[in-house]
C-alpha cells in the first residue's frame, strides 16, 4: 500500500475525534442550560453560506496551485482552536445569555466551515492516489476507518462523562470536547507533515459565474448532485438531532446514547468496508449508491415508527450506520468518476456544498414540522419530523436514477 494512502486513512480517522463530540455532545450541552435547538440550525445554515461563497474559489485555486495539504492544515487547527474555546465557554459559564450564545455559535459555525471545507481538498486527493478500479475500496476503507475514529472516540471519551475526571478545569462533556481536539490534533501530524506538490500559476483565472453555469448544464452532474444532497439532507439533518431524538423519543439516558452512538458507528465502518463488495457484487457503483439509499429510507422509516423497545432502537441505528458506510463512500467515489479529473478540487467544493445544503433545507423544515406539530406532544413531533426526512430521502433517491438515465442516454448517442 502506498504510504500516502496511509496517511490519507489516517487522517480520517484522526479527524473523526474532533466532529464527534461536537455531533453528541454539544446539542446535549445547549439543551441542559436550557438553549433551543434554534441556535444549532441557524449556526449550521450559517456555515453553509460561508463554505458556498469561499469553497469554489478555494476548490479552484488547490487545483491550480496544487496547495491541498495546506488548506486541510489551517482547517485543522481552526478546528482544535474552536473545540477547545467551547469547552472552557460552556464550563466556566452557568447561564447561557444571548451574547454567550452568539459566542458560542460564532465557534461552532468556524468549526463547521473548517471541517466541511476540509473535506474537499481531502476527497479531491482521492482520484491522483488510487485508480479507477481501487477508488471505491480506497474511499470504503477511508470511510470506515473515519467511523471507527468515531467508535474509539465515543468508547475512550464517553466513560469520561458520567466520572469525576477533572484535567485543567474541565469536566463531563466540556472536557469531552477538549480530549476530542487533543487526540484529533495528534492523531492528524503524520498526515499534516506532508508537502505539497505545488505548482507556480501567476492567475487563477476562476469566475463563479462560469463555474455555477458549466454546473447546471452538465445534467448527469447536476441531477446527481441534487439526489445526493437530498440523501444527505436528511442524514444530517438527522446527525444534527440524533442524540435530542433518542433522549426525547426514546428515553435514552447519556450512557445508552454513547451505547447507541457506538454501535451505529461499528456498523459505519462495516459499510465502508463492504462498499467495494457491493459494487462487485452489482457490478456498478452507481447501482451500488441507489442500493445504499433504499437501506436508508427503510433505517428511517424504522426509527420514526418503532416502539420504545431498545433492542429494535439499536437494530435500526445499526441499519442507518451501515448505509451511512456505504451511501457516502460510494457518493465520493462516483463524483470523483464523473467530475473532470483536472477539477476536482472545484468540483468537490460544489459537491460539499450540495451535501451542506443540508444545514439550510433539512434543520428548517425539520423545526418547521416540530412547530407545526406543537399541539401533539414531543414524541409525534420528533417522529413526524423523522417521517418528513423519509420522503426527503425518497426524491434524492428518484434524482440519482434521474442522473443515471442522462449518463444511459449520452452513452446510446
């Protein structure tokens, strides 16, 4: 195995530290000093904004200039700076006042933009370290090793919430936080000690407009895109709230969330490391991602309607987690197929940002309904918010066979 391809494993796992006690942890944190979820959705729609107005323009510039080590080590850093700011914040403060919530915010969103812009300079390596008939064994194994990051994560931090632990003055899920960066930044030198191979370009020569166009005119691209971020529209929206929904709907106390979060990891990772499997077994990646989509709107319809029984509650995370291993490494490898090989990194800046439209559409229209079912109690409102993310899947689904049907009718002309 190529030593570059160690370290770009590596460095998924590494990073999964970092974005995992944020997913668990922090809603968790807001919710008991009594903040309303308002605050997460508007922060990540925030961040979406961001990341649509810099990363195309960023995208362009690492594939001109070859600089995409460079933008992951900023990223990277930032991300350390905004973990550890939250947590002696949300330690050291008792009442949440507006201001400490704009604060606050104002780091989740540069965490945010940071670990979502990261990724496209890290998915734009993929195509120059491996080959067409590797890609999707590569982006499965990377995936996989991502979500094993985030079970050693839950499994050596979680026992630190319910101890007495104390290091620096932080404690519980504050000091989870901090140990997330900690070991996110060790974890992640290898990987950062690589150098570019950079390339001396006087002007980048990149218009939006030019960008945004040839976008909306490639139709297999643009249908594709659209499915795939519906499909991650929901399973977003649903990370954003998971650990609110097992606590709500399901009476899970902080122990079983970890549990639960685990277990819907492990089987993360066993979905990466069969997406290779599956393509062989169908004999197409794009047949493969379709496969994957279907098990994600029967793991959703599951958890919207199961009763609270927590071995069915486990059975259907386990689903969702393996379809999560699968959908998004193959997601990464069928756009590295069919986006222009000399534009990746432009590419994939779109790419992400389609899939973090998710923090726009899907925590909206998630609150929407919850407002919308106020009158009903919380358990219908969560499970008729998770019944929505069921129909946001279907149409992602029907738009990937959309963009399926354009590639069959360009191959007959």
């Amino acid at each position: 195995m190529k030593k570059i391809i160690r370290l770009w494993y590596l460095y998924d796992f590494a990073n999964s530290f970092a974005s995992v006690v944020l997913i668990f942890y922090y809603p968790l944190m807001l919710a008991e000093k009594g903040a309303s979820n308002t605050w997460i959705g508007i922060s990540a729609a925030i961040a979406t904004g961001i990341l649509l107005l810099i990363l195309p323009y960023l995208g362009a510039y690492s594939d001109k200039t070859g600089k995409r080590i460079f933008f992951i080590k900023i990223a990277s850093i930032l991300m350390v700076v905004s973990l550890f700011s939250l947590a002696f914040l949300i330690q050291n403060i008792g009442v949440f006042s507006i201001s400490i919530l704009f604060l606050l915010s104002l780091f989740y969103i540069l965490f945010q933009v940071c670990f979502q812009g990261s990724y496209v300079f890290y998915s734009a390596m993929l195509r120059a370290i491996t080959d067409t008939d590797n890609n999707a064994r590569v982006s499965g194994i990377g995936l996989g090793l991502g979500q094993l990051g985030n079970a050693f994560a839950l499994g050596i931090i979680g026992p630190v919430l319910g101890s007495t632990l104390i290091i620096i003055g932080l404690s519980g899920k504050p000091l989870a936080l901090f140990l997330g960066g900690i070991l996110f930044a060790l974890l992640s030198i290898p990987f950062l000690r690589q150098k570019d191979v950079k390339n001396d370009v006087e002007k980048i020569g990149f218009s939006y407009r030019v960008f945004f166009k040839t976008i909306f005119s490639e139709k297999r691209i643009f249908f594709f895109l659209v499915g795939y971020s519906l499909l991650a529209d929901s399973i977003l929206t649903f990370q954003l709230y998971l650990t609110l929904y097992i606590t709500k709907v399901f009476d899970f106390s902080d122990k079983l969330v970890t549990y639960a979060g685990m277990a819907g990891l492990i089987f993360a990772v066993l979905g990466g490391f069969i997406a290779s499997k599956l393509v062989s077994r169908l004999k197409n990646k794009e047949k493969a991602l379709r496969v994957s989509s279907i098990f994600y709107i029967v793991s959703f319809c599951a958890l919207a309607l199961i009763p609270k029984i927590s071995l069915l509650v486990f059975v259907a995370l386990a689903l969702s987690g393996t379809a999560y291993g699968l959908l998004f490494s193959l997601a990464r490898t069928v756009y590295s197929e069919i986006s222009p090989h000399d534009r990746q990194g432009e590419f994939f800046s779109i790419f992400t940002i389609f899939e973090r439209t998710a923090s726009i559409v899907g925590p909206l229209v998630w609150l929407l309904t919850f407002y919308l079912l106020k009158n009903f109690g919380e358990n219908i409102q969560y499970r008729g918010s998770m019944l929505l993310l069921v129909l946001v899947c279907t149409c992602g689904f029907y738009y990937l066979i959309k963009s399926n049907r354009v590639a069959k009718s360009l191959t007959t002309n």
